[in-house]
C-alpha cells in the first residue's frame, strides 16, 4: 500500500479544494489504489460527509471507451467475490475482467476514478427534466423487451399499460403514470438533500444520456459528462507518465490518452 501511499495523500489533498477528481491509473493497480485512499476517507468517521460520500460513490470509468464498469465487475477486481460465484443479475464478463485486468469491451489496461461531490446548488430543475426523461426513455426500452402489454407498478401494484410510466433510480423500479408524477414531484427536495438519492450514477447518466440526444459526437458527450469548466483534478497514479506522453497527431492533438484526456476535459493543449 505504501506505493500509493503519495496518490493517496495527493487525492485527499484534492478533495479538500476540488469539486471533481479523476484519478488515472492501470486497471490492476485500483484495487491498492482504492484501499489506500479509502482507508484515510474512513478514518474521518463523522466530519466530511460530503467528500466521504462522494468517495464511497466514485465511479470507474474505462479510459478506452469510456464505458463505466459495473459495480459487480469492480467487486470481484477486489476479491471481495470469488472466482466461480455467481451473481444474480449482474452483468456478465466480471470474471473475465477481474482475471485479465482489461476492459471487456475495448481491452484497455487503464481506468478513470471519477469522483464528483455534488452539493445540493448543483442541482437544477433542469435535472429533474432530464431524469424524468431517461427514466422513460429506460421504460420504453425495457417495454421492448416484453412480450405481455401490461406489467404491474412496482410502487402501488397498479397494472402499467404497455410503453407507459417511467423505470426510476438504481433500484429499477417500475412507476405508473401516476406515481411517476409524484416521484418528479419531490425529485427536486430528494436530489437537493441528497444529489445521490436516486443511485450514484443515476443523474450522471441520466445527464449523459441528454448530451447524447443532442450530440451526435460521442466523445462530446463525455466531455459534458465530466464537466468542461477545466477545474477538474488531474491526478497522475506514478508509473504511468510515460503513457501520458504519447506523440502528437495529425490534427496537433497528442494522440493516445492525453489525447483523450484533453478531449475529455476541455483543455487545451
Ligand atoms: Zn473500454
Ligand atoms: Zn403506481
């Protein structure tokens, strides 16, 4: 743990000032990673709620394709399941990742932790919108995989017609029309008093998914995913600065994950 130890320092260092931090590092490494930096948020025990939250809900995202990993890919890279169990409905090739140490859908060896403290003025009406939104686009979606034209409201067992209501949150539960409305009636207070009511990346990707609506360029839409105020934190896990310097292309834009980075983040080069 002791080879983190500076990350680690540097990271909660950044946590004090930044709203955003993301930490690049080689897939293999987050597990120490993670726990040398958990093990200093832990100790804060009742004082910075705000930041040992944000933490605890930190996402990892491929530096490749951008793709966040799934929380049960991410378990099984810590050990915390073991190879050969199995995990009711998580989402298959965790073993795989866990044992190559590879992104599965685009074989990068490295990983962004994006860490994002939320405070209840980042929040706008704008928000609840967009969730309301993605929350329909998801029951649409998850209505297109059913055969039956009916399903029941997971809120009040009211039966749901087919193409209506809306599927909320990370618990995935199914809204009629009318719960739907009262759930984006008090979205607003939820997500003011607590911006991870409903799931750590609910509103990140409820946001994403808007930019992606309204840009066609994918990689836009990530830059608006991770802000491009260019205030974000770039920390740098040790051994990998030679990667970060990889020759420029051909539009002047360094290629390989600076490259990417800047594109990422807005900044220039
Ligand atoms: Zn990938
Ligand atoms: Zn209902």
């Amino acid at each position: 743990m002791s080879e983190y130890r500076t990350t680690a320092r540097e990271f909660l260092a950044a946590m004090a000032t930044e709203k955003r931090i993301t930490l690049l590092m080689e897939i293999r490494a987050y597990p120490e990673v993670w726990g040398a930096i958990a093990m200093r948020v832990m100790r804060w025990r009742f004082r910075r709620r705000a930041q040992r939250r944000a933490f605890m809900n930190a996402t990892v995202v491929c530096a490749g394709c951008g793709w966040t990993f799934p929380p049960s890919y991410l378990h099984r890279l810590m050990g915390m399941v073991g190879p050969g169990t199995m995990l009711i409905g998580a989402v298959p090739g965790g073993e795989e990742f866990a044992r190559t140490k590879r992104c599965t859908r685009c074989e990068s060896e490295q990983c962004l932790l994006v860490y994002e403290r939320l405070g209840p003025r980042d929040i706008t009406e704008q928000d609840v919108d967009i969730l309301e939104e993605f929350w329909r686009a998801e029951a649409r979606a998850w209505w297109a995989g059913r055969e039956k034209d009916t399903a029941i409201c997971d809120v009040c067992n009211v039966r749901v017609p087919r193409d209506e209501g809306g599927v909320v949150g990370a618990g995935r539960m199914l809204n009629c029309e009318s719960c739907m409305s009262r759930t984006m009636d008090e979205a607003l207070y939820r997500l003011r008093e607590d911006p991870y009511y409903y799931g750590p990346t609910e509103l990140s990707k409820a946001r994403a998914f808007k930019e992606t609506l309204t840009e066609s360029d994918a990689s836009e839409a990530m830059s608006g995913r991770f802000g491009d105020s260019g205030e974000d934190a770039l920390l740098i896990v040790d051994g990998l600065a030679d990667t970060m310097n990889g020759p420029s292309g051909e539009d002047g834009e360094p290629a390989g994950i600076v490259g990417r980075f800047r594109r990422l983040f807005g900044r220039g080069a």
